[in-house]
C-alpha cells in the first residue's frame, strides 16, 4: 500500500492557549468542515443523493463511501476513511509554546488529493482553529522525505513523494518480547467492550491485523481482500483457534486512561472520546503473527485513527 506523509508546522499567537493539548479532533473537525465547504457544489449536501458522488474528493477521502461491489465489510454504511492524522499527544499544555505540528497521512488511490488536503489546512489557519478561532501563522508543509511544498509559488510546486508500508516485519525471532508504546491514545474494542488498561496482546494483534487488512482490501495495490477476510468474526475465531490468549505475557504495563470531549457538527452534540496511553511490554509469539506487524506503525491500530488516535510503534526489548 502507498501513503503520503504531509507534515504541517505552524506558530500561534499567545492564543495557543485556547486550543487543547491534543489537536486532533479539532485538526479533524476543521478539515472535515473546510473540505466540503471547498468542494461540495450541491445545494442539499447530501453525498448519498449526489450524481458526483464518485468523482468528488470529499467522499473519497472523508466521508469511506464503499464502492457497490465491495467483498469486505458489506454489512457498513461507511468503511475506514484513507487517512491517519498525527499529531504530539499531550494532556497537559506548556503555557509558553507557541509551536503546532501535525501530520496528514494518506493512503492508496487517496493521495492524488493532496493538493486539496494542502489548500484547507491553509484555509483552517486563515480562518481560525477551534471555538476562539486561533489563527497559526507562517505554515510551513514538507512531505515524508523533507520536500518543502510550502511556501512555494504556486508553479513551483514540487510534486511530493510517496512510499510504500512494508508488507512484512523485519527479521525477528518466532518467540521475543516487544515494547509496545501508545504515542496517542489507543481504543481497541474487543466483544463490544473496550479493553482499556486491560489490554492484552491478543487484544491487540487482532484489532491490529485485522486494521491492517481492512486498510489493504479497500486501499492496497490489489485493492482485493485475503481469502477468509470477509467475516470478521470468522477471521478472529480462527485467529483464537491459532494463537492461545495465553501465548501472550504481559510483562509491563504503564497504560493510563485518557479522555476527552469534542463537538461533532454532525451529531450536533458533545461526544466522549476515550482510550489508553502509554507502554506495554508483552512477551509472545510475534515473530508468527504475520506480516501486520511491520504495517501497524503506519496504520495505526484500534478506532477513532482519524482523530489523531492509534499511533503505536514497537520495539524488540
């Protein structure tokens, strides 16, 4: 699968301290709002009811509108949208920073929009981020190799580059200890139930693979899903029936809770956003899990990933 890595820094008048520590919903709210605001040419706004529906970038990127003939996930309305937002988790602010950075991640055939995701970022720090309207100044956007796109003249825009997620973890024994960290707040349901600081490293191996295929089905090369990927609770009992909840050995576990509040337009009411931070240390068979391993770091793990939720990396330890 490719994916483009836009990385946006800014600098905020005094303020910054108007925005909360963690900026991805309200990063996510903007670009959601500005994108449509952008694009949509309609009077009624409706996607579903849209003769433009699957030429227009906003449901390509935003809005994971499935295509008809889908093999994968065919019970869903909405599939995973093309992109992960990172942003630096924080729960609490440093009065006197005024720096902002952020990164958009997309995926797949997604990334010909670029350009657009570029344009309402700079329309989002022109117009002001969250309730107090705070407006960045002097934006600056580099691709994943340090490509500068902006500032640049608009016929001098270099094109940015895109790389290719692994499809496979590196050399590691069939057997070892990894360190996982939760560098933002992780959500992972397991049986409708979120798993919280009990997380243990089935938890996570499904909901990462299972991310993983997901993401590959409607965005990789093949654009196709793995044979027996169509059912997920048939792809978990077979997972269950190859590795053993008791494989796995949690040797550390820092994890904390984390929670927040944001205001979906959508919904037009608050909504609680919860997760996990921290670090997990799990001894197990990671070297057998598959080639998911290498791809989760890239697209991150567990719900809510477009709020700036689920980066994860790991580490042999």
């Amino acid at each position: 699968m490719d994916y483009l890595d836009l990385h946006f820094t800014a600098r905020t008048p005094d303020e910054r301290r108007e925005l909360p520590p963690f900026l991805g919903p309200t990063l996510r709210g903007a670009f959601g709002f500005l994108l449509k605001r952008t694009v949509c040419q309609v009077s009624h706004g409706l996607c579903d009811r849209c003769l433009l529906v699957s030429a227009c970038p906003y449901p390509a990127v935003f809005e994971g509108i499935p295509s008809a003939d889908r093999e994968l996930m065919r019970k869903y309305q909405r599939v995973p949208q093309p992109f992960v937002l990172r942003t630096p988790f924080r729960q609490e602010l440093d009065p006197t920073e005024q720096r902002l950075e952020w990164c958009f991640r997309l995926f797949g055939g997604a990334i010909r929009y670029w350009p657009y995701v570029v344009h309402v970022f700079q329309t989002a720090c022109e117009s002001g981020l969250g309730r107090r309207q705070v407006k960045p100044l002097d934006m600056t956007v580099t691709d994943g190799s340090g490509q500068v796109l902006i500032p640049a003249e608009p016929d001098a825009m270099p094109e940015p580059r895109s790389h290719q997620i692994p499809d496979s973890a590196a050399l590691i024994p069939p057997r070892c200890t990894l360190r996982w960290k939760f560098e933002s707040p992780v959500q992972i349901v397991q049986g409708g139930k979120a798993a919280g600081t009990r997380l243990d490293g089935l938890d996570l191996m499904l909901a990462a693979r299972r991310r993983c295929e997901v993401m590959s089905a409607f965005y990789g090369a093949t654009r196709a899903p793995q044979a027996g990927a169509t059912d997920e609770a048939a792809e978990d009992t077979s997972l269950l029936r190859r590795f053993d909840r008791s494989e796995f050995t949690t040797v550390e576990n820092t994890l904390k809770h984390f929670e927040m509040t944001r205001y979906s337009g959508r919904q037009e009411r608050k909504v609680e956003l919860h997760g996990v931070a921290g670090d997990l240390v799990i001894e197990g068979p990671w070297g057998e899990v598959g080639g998911w391993l290498a791809a989760a770091p890239y697209l991150h793990v567990g719900k809510s990933v477009t709020f700036g939720f689920g980066c994860v990396s790991w580490e042999i330890v």
